[in-house]
C-alpha cells in the first residue's frame, strides 16, 4: 500500500514527480490534458523520456492519468458519447507512452436519457475504447457519489457494468475498480468505523469482487451519509473521520492497494499534512 496525491502539471507534465515528492507522495495522479475542455498537449519523445527518468528520480512507484470532468457515456447526444469513448482512448495511449499504469474515468449521467437506456450506452461505449488497443494501461472505473443521475454510485451498478463490458471475452480484464471514499459515503456506503468499514468492503466484495479493485481516492466527505453530496475534505476533517481512515488502511484487504488524495489543496502543505496521517496509520497496522 503506498499514498500519493493528485499533483498538477503547471510548467509541464515532466515536473509532476518532483511536485509529488516534495508533497510526500509514493505514487501520484495527474491530468495529463484540461480537465473542464481543450485539446491534449503533444507528448515529444523528450518529454515522455524526462517524465519516466523523474518518476525514478524522484522514487514515484507508479503514475495514474485522470481523465477530463465532461466525460459522459451514457449521453444520447453520439457527439458527446462518442466524443468521450475517443478521448479516453487517446488518455489510454498517452498513459502508455509515459509509462503510467491506470487511467481512471467518471462514467457520467443518465438525466436525460433515463437509467436503463443510459446504462446500456454506457456499457457500450467501454466496450468501443477497447477495439484495436493494444496499449499497457488499464481503464478504472470511478464509482460515483450518486448526484444527478451519475452513472456508478452503487457496488451493484459497477458489479453489473463489469459483467456486461465483459459478456464478449475480448473485453475481459480491460477494465477496473476505483473505489472514492468520499463518492461511497455519499452515496450511502457507512465508513465511520472499523465494523462499517468492513461492513462495506463485504457488501463490494459480494457485489463486485476485490480481484476488480485497483486504486482507492481516500478524501474525506464534506456532506452527511447519503447526501450524494461530491464535496472533498481533508482527512480527519470532515463526515468520515480518522477513525474510517485507519479502518481502511488497516483492512487487510487492501493492503496492495495504493490510495490516492484528492483532498483540498489550502495551503502547500495540506498535501503533505494528509498523506502524513495515512503514512501513520499504515505504520501501526
């Protein structure tokens, strides 16, 4: 199990291991193009081969791409549906060039188009990344808060996503869990404790299977239990509490995988502060 963070690409993306260092990550997360729009920067040979001798450099184990906010799959607008499955394609190869190992994406939302059509478009258009990409990084699925209509905000819709994205044996071990602490309490998921906590990760291992999980976002939730409410706190600091963080480093369970912040960056140090916590809980365990 190692902690990191998500780390920003300001002055460019071969800076992001030093910056994760200096916020005491192992690991770290990053955009690796606008998040709210825009066309992706041009990889150059030079950059891809300082970005990996940086991450060594700098003793970043491994590197995660996320990808932009608007992604939508379930849409019925084919522009914005096929618009996304492209991107994350394109997300999916940049992650190989530089040598990353996951790229995790939001789903989107059925509001307009309604839960069973929209789940069906979603599954769909996973499935469609896939042809003809031969590619190292494998695609996580974000389980989300619920909000909206959001696509993946129970263990039983990511359970059944995988089963039908995986009903043509090409697609099979082509996609992966991610698991927000923060989306899953708001959605309903109990983590304020030790038994909730095992509680939960029970009811994932059930519905999903843990052979599915890959990564954690470990952020602490502004809103109550069950708000639906995507709104991320520091650690301690907010609904979940320390008490369900050391819960979920010490889960036995989860101890190959790595947690990735996504908590408020006030101050230069929060960073460092959050990681801190988890680092200390993992020593004791």
């Amino acid at each position: 199990m190692l902690f990191g963070s998500h780390v920003s690409v300001a002055g460019g993306l071969e800076k992001t291991p030093e910056r994760a260092a200096l916020a005491g990550c192992e690991v770290f997360q990053f955009f690796s193009r606008p998040p709210q729009g825009g066309p992706a920067g041009k990889l150059t040979s030079v950059q891809i081969q300082e970005f990996k001798n940086n991450c060594k450099k700098y003793n970043q184990a491994e590197s995660y791409i996320h990808t932009p906010y608007y992604i939508n799959f379930a849409s019925i607008t084919p522009s914005i549906r096929y618009g996304s499955v492209a991107i994350v394609r394109e997300e999916l190869e940049r992650g190989t060039l530089l040598g990353c190992k996951y790229v995790i994406t939001h789903l989107g939302s059925t509001k307009k188009v309604g839960a069973k059509i929209g789940f069906h478009k979603t599954w769909r258009a996973i499935q469609k990344i896939f042809d003809g990409y031969k590619g190292s990084c494998l695609l996580l699925l974000e389980g989300s808060s619920g909000a909206g209509n959001l696509v993946g905000s129970t263990f039983e819709e990511l359970g059944s996503l995988i089963k039908h994205i995986e009903s043509v044996s090409k697609y099979k071990g082509r996609v992966g869990i991610c698991l927000d602490s923060c989306h899953m309490f708001a959605s309903g998921y109990d983590l304020r404790t030790e038994t909730a906590v095992k509680k939960t990760l029970d009811e994932f291992g059930k519905k999903v299977g843990f052979k599915y999980l890959k990564l954690i976002h470990a952020n602490d939730s502004f809103g109550t239990l069950g708000s639906k409410r995507d709104k991320h706190d520091h650690i301690g600091r907010g609904k979940i509490g320390l008490a369900g963080f050391k819960a979920l480093v010490q889960d036995k369970r989860l101890k190959n995988i790595n947690f990735i912040l996504e908590t408020p960056k006030d101050t230069p140090q929060d960073d460092l502060q959050n990681i801190t916590i988890l680092k200390k809980f993992r020593k004791i365990s």
